[in-house]
C-alpha cells in the first residue's frame, strides 16, 4: 500500500489535526503487518451531527481494498479518539480472521 499517509484521511465536520493524522497512518501501517495485500486505505473522521440523548458523537470509519472482499469498518465514540481505536481494533480483528480462514482453506486443499 505505502501511499502518502495524509492523502487517504478524510476529515468531516471536524478540524483537521496533525496529531490524529499521525496515529491513523500509524495504525494503517500496522496493519499492513496483518494483512500484506492492501491495495488502497481510506478513513472517515467525521462529527455526524448531534443526538439529543447521546451527546455529540464521533465517527471513525476505515475502509481497506484487499484482494477479493473490501473490509469496511465504523465505530461511533463521545471522542474522537476512542472512534478511532475501536474501529482500528475491529479492522485488525477481522484482518487476522481473514488471514487465518485463507491458512485454513489452504492447508485443508493440501490434505
């Protein structure tokens, strides 16, 4: 993937940070450790708008191309940052699942 780390980080009606930047491309990086064919990475910050019981919320969302089905993730937190962890905890979760069934699937062909 090893694209430019601020060039996939989308932020909406929130402002843009330095900071958060760093840590998302940290963690995108990361990533790539789980699953080595990522072909493209796009994350959403974005303060959708405000619930009445709720509070102002927070989303984060990473949508990663891999071979065969996209992995699309989101996670809704009072704070920004907590989106962001969760929903990166989520994408690794599901990378390592992924990367596990296609072990499995190969070492069953084998037999």
């Amino acid at each position: 993937m090893k694209s430019a780390p601020n060039d996939n980080i989308v932020f909406r009606d929130i402002d843009k940070s330095a900071a958060l930047a760093d840590t998302v491309s940290k963690k995108l990086n990361k990533l790539e450790r789980y699953c080595g064919d990522i072909i493209q990475s796009r994350v959403v910050l974005e303060a959708p708008h405000q619930h009445k019981t709720k509070g102002k919320q927070f989303r984060a969302s990473v949508e990663l191309a891999v071979s065969g089905k996209p992995v699309t993730i989101s996670n809704e937190s009072e704070s920004i940052h907590r989106a962001v962890n969760a929903a990166f905890e989520s994408a690794e979760r599901r990378l390592k699942e992924r990367s596990n069934r296609r072990v499995a699937q190969r070492h069953q062909g084998v037999g």
